[in-house]
C-alpha cells in the first residue's frame, strides 16, 4: 500500500513558515505583503478557488485585494486595472484567475503584469527564467508538486520522471523544475504514442490532464511515486465528488507513495502562492 503524501501537512508548515516571515517583514521593514487577486467572469471552479486563497492568505497575514470584473470586461479595462496594480507601491502581487472569458487575450494580459509582482510566474520573462535555469517567480502547483516530490525522495537526481500534460500553468514548468532536479524527464500528452508503457517505466508520474482517473495501477511500476494534480467533479451514485486524473484506488496499491485528491496538490498551490507573495514583497521593499 502506497505511503500518502499529505498535502494538507506539508502546506501546513509552508503556511506556518509564511506567516512566521511576514510578521518579520512588517516587524523590520514596516511592509505587510499584498497581493491583487482579479476574478473575471463567473466560472464556479474560478470562484472556489479565488475564495480559497483569500482566506488563507488572511489565515497568515498577506493582505489581498479582491478585484471581481464582470465576464463582458473589455481587455483596455482590464489593462489598466493591471497598470495601477504595477504603479501602486503598497501591492506585491498580482494574480489574474485563469481562464478568462474568450474575448480576452491571455497572452496580452499577463505580459502587462509586472514580472516582479507575477507571483504566478506566467510572464513571458519569468518563464524563460525558469527554461534557463534560473527560478525567481515559479508556478505554484509545480512548485508545490516539488516540495512533496521532495519529501519522499531526498535526492531527486537521476529518477525517471514522466509529466502527463503540456499546460502552460503545469505540465511545461513541471518539467523544467524537475530538469533542474536533476530528473530525466519526459512529457507525454494526447498525441502521445504507447502512454501506459512510457508511464511504466517512470519513478515519478505526474498527472496533470484533466481527465478523472485516466491513469490506471497497470500504467505503473511498483513503487513509483504518483502525483495527482487533477480536480475533476464527477458525479458518483447520484453526489457529486471530486477525483484526480488518478484512479487512485488501484493505483494506491501499486504506487511507493501517492497524492490523495482533495487534500494532496491543492493546498500546497496555495501554499506556493502565498510564498510567492512573501518573496515578492521582500523583493520589492529590500
Ligand atoms: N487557474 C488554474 N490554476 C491557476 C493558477 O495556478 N493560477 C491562476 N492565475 N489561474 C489558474
């Protein structure tokens, strides 16, 4: 039976940590972290999330500003909305919920963002900072996936590592923290050929697709490490419930050690958010 990797714990302490260092930084420097959360639209999965991570941010002390747009915002509103959040002094972090409506472009809109307040790490110059080798502003949930990862293998050095998914937000900059760990790293998507047989061969799966429990105990090795990034709501006997691309019931019979959903990725994405934002703030006020 596979060891659970408790997100819930290891979020636990990234917060406590957080919290720890913002009550230093305002001790200090005078300079309480603040982060700009922009929802546009009305996605209910968007506006869970939104909610979740203005109340932890309360939980340790960052401060966030809440900007709520309607769906039909036009993309100059929501520029200059994002040029007041670069000029003002007293915000560290900007975070536009994705996906926006799709009259918006993503591109244009993220690249408006300061890179110093991207506590994403989606600007174009933070993600070829991280492609370089050099990682200021990373992903959250890649980030997050990291620090569990790190948990059950001291050295990371050398592991085979298969990324299911090629998402911009995850799949892309998993693979180049796990490049940067030292992984030999494979990303395999839709069109891959023979993906039961590559994800076999792996000590690390990450499944970041989007598709309820797609990864099956025969995909793979013994022992293997799965991390399940998947949220999907499904229904079951008439509720509806949350499941990761993972089917974690079988899985967790084969797998060395595995991510429950919910309860796994999702808080440490948080976690890495709000870190994100300390690290900003200190950066910005130093
Ligand atoms: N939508 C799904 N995941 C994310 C994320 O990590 N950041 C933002 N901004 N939007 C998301």
């Amino acid at each position: 039976m596979a060891q659970l990797i408790d997100g819930k714990q290891i979020s636990a302490q990234v917060l406590a940590d957080v919290a720890r260092d913002v009550e230093i930084l305002k001790a200090y420097n005078g300079v309480i972290p603040a982060l700009a959360v922009i929802l546009v639209g009305e996605d209910p999965a968007s506006q869970v999330y939104v909610r979740n991570k203005i109340k932890r941010a309360a939980e340790v002390g960052i401060i966030s500003i809440e900007h709520r747009l309607e769906a039909g915002t036009s993309q100059i509103t929501l520029n200059t909305l994002i040029e007041e959040l670069n000029q003002d002094s007293s915000v560290h972090g900007i975070l536009v919920q994705l996906p926006l409506p799709d009259h918006l472009s993503e591109e244009e809109i993220i690249s408006s963002i300061n890179p110093k307040k991207d506590v994403d790490g989606f600007h174009p110059l933070n993600v070829g900072a991280l492609a370089s080798g050099r990682s200021v502003q990373v992903p959250c949930t890649p980030q997050g996936c990291m620090i569990m990862l790190q948990q059950i293998h001291k050295d990371l050095s050398g592991k085979f590592a298969v990324v299911i998914g090629r998402s911009n937000i995850v799949g892309k900059p998993m693979a180049a923290l796990l490049l940067l760990a030292n992984c030999t790293v494979t990303i395999a998507h839709s069109r891959t050929r023979d993906i039961e047989n590559l994800c076999r061969q792996a000590d690390i799966v990450i499944a970041a697709v989007g598709r309820a429990k797609m990864v099956k105990a025969n995909w793979i090795k013994p022992g293997a490490t799965v991390i399940d990034v998947g949220i999907n709501a499904v229904d079951e006997d008439g509720k509806r419930k949350l499941c990761g691309d993972v089917d974690f019931e079988a899985v967790e019979l084969i797998a060395g050690a595995i991510t429950p959903v919910p309860g796994g990725v999702g808080p440490m994405t948080i976690a890495c958010l709000l870190l994100n934002t300390l690290n900003a703030a200190k950066r910005l006020t130093a």
